[in-house]
C-alpha cells in the first residue's frame, strides 16, 4: 500500500509551527512529526526481497505521479502553493481563538489528535511504507477504520489550522476556502489513484470492500457514491 508521507508539503502546518511563542505545547505536534518521519523513513530503508518487503510494482499512471509529485517540494512550496493555492489569509487559529480558552484547547486537542491519527498510520505501514509502489498490504492501526487515513485527518487537520472560512469579508473567505478545496481535490485524487493501482492485487480489492461497509465514513460513502469503491473490471485492469 501506499500513504502520505511527513507534511511537509503543507504550509499551513508551516505557519502553525512556526507559532512556538502562541503555543506551549508544540512538543507534542513536533512529536507526532517525528513519529512520521522515523516510520517513513524507515520503510524507505527497509526495501529488500529476502524479507518481503521489496516493491512489487509502481504506480503506472502519469496521473499518479503527477499528483503525488506537486505536493512535495520544491514543486509545491516554490511553484503549485504560492501561485495557485496560497489558501492561507494571514491567520491560523491560533488568531481565532484567544489563548487558553475553551475553544483554544479543543482545538488544539484536535489538530493534535488528527495529526496523531495521521502519523499512527505511518507507523502501521512499518517497513512497507512508500508512495508510488506496492510493496504489501497493511490494514492494522488506523487502517482499520478507513481507506486513506493519512490523507483524510491531514487535510482535515488543514481545514482546522488555517480556518480559511474564517478570513475577514465574504469574498476572501470563499476564495481562500476553495483554494484549499483544491488541495484537498488532489489528495482525492492520489487516493483514487492509488487505489485503481492496489485494485490490481485481490488482497486489496478484499480489504477495500470490507472499508465500504465498516469504514468510519461508510456514511459519507453512501450519500456521496463516488467516494465508495468499485474494484475494476477486467477491460479497466492496467496490468
């Protein structure tokens, strides 16, 4: 299988680091980070056939490619963010709330814990972790409850540090709100493509049908059906 790797590629959860002085407790998202880091590059290092842990195939798609490769940088901090998805409106939530109340705390508490849920699905690919090639199936830790964990609470998380909804007058509020749209489009993308690419192997066909029914989301699924997965048919197999 295949997951996001470090968010690095977020600018975003740049600021909000970058915000140490307005947040007593970054330790524990700069933790998570390192969590996530450690797995993914351990997983990087570990690809080796005489443990089974070697890459059985690629993603063989451009589309695929293309729209792992943007989120990275340098393709994403000089070029894709900053001329066409600069959805941050000079704030984060931290300007939102004020420090230490109620609302504060819960947010925080949540963006920590979607970031933990994030990086707790690194650590449950283990040394299978990759983009862009198969080199196992894994489906414990967060990947019980939902296809895509990483994807889902990374740009859930987004959404709640940068607030784009909450940017002052209308006009910029939505404008900064489909711009990070657009970024949460492409990850929908990567998911998609990389599950037409998994669909290829029965392990995962088996597993992802199984999400369709148990997912955490299953709900979502059925008033939005094209979030739900149809395994391919012969004619649609790549290889």
């Amino acid at each position: 299988m295949m997951t996001g790797t470090p968010g690095i590629s977020n600018s975003s959860t740049a600021i909000f680091l970058k915000k140490r002085e307005n947040h007593p407790n970054e330790t524990a998202k700069l933790i998570c980070f390192f969590i996530d880091l450690t797995y993914a590059s351990l997983g990087y290092l570990m690809n080796f056939k005489l443990i089974g842990t070697d890459t059985k195939t690629a993603e063989p798609t451009f589309l695929g490619w293309t729209v792992a490769i943007i989120c990275y940088w340098p393709f994403w901090g000089v070029l894709f963010y900053p001329y066409f998805f600069n959805y941050n409106a000079n704030q984060t939530w931290l300007s939102v709330f004020e420090t230490s109340s109620f609302g504060w705390w819960f947010w925080f508490i949540a963006i920590i814990g979607l970031e933990l849920i994030y990086s707790l699905a690194t650590v449950a690919a283990g040394i299978r972790f990759s983009n862009l090639t198969y080199r196992g199936l894994w489906k414990t830790g967060p990947y019980r409850w939902t296809k895509h964990p990483a994807y889902v609470m990374k740009n859930i998380s987004w959404w709640l540090i940068s607030m784009p909804f909450m940017a002052a007058g209308l006009e910029e509020a939505i404008r900064t709100s489909l711009l990070l749209f657009g970024v949460n489009i492409i990850y929908y993308l990567r998911a998609k493509t990389e599950e037409r690419h998994l669909s290829h192997y029965p392990e995962y066909v088996a597993y992802a049908l199984e999400m369709n029914e148990k997912s955490i989301f299953r709900g979502i699924a059925k008033l939005l059906p094209f979030l739900k997965y149809r395994p391919l048919t012969e004619k649609e197999k790549l290889f």
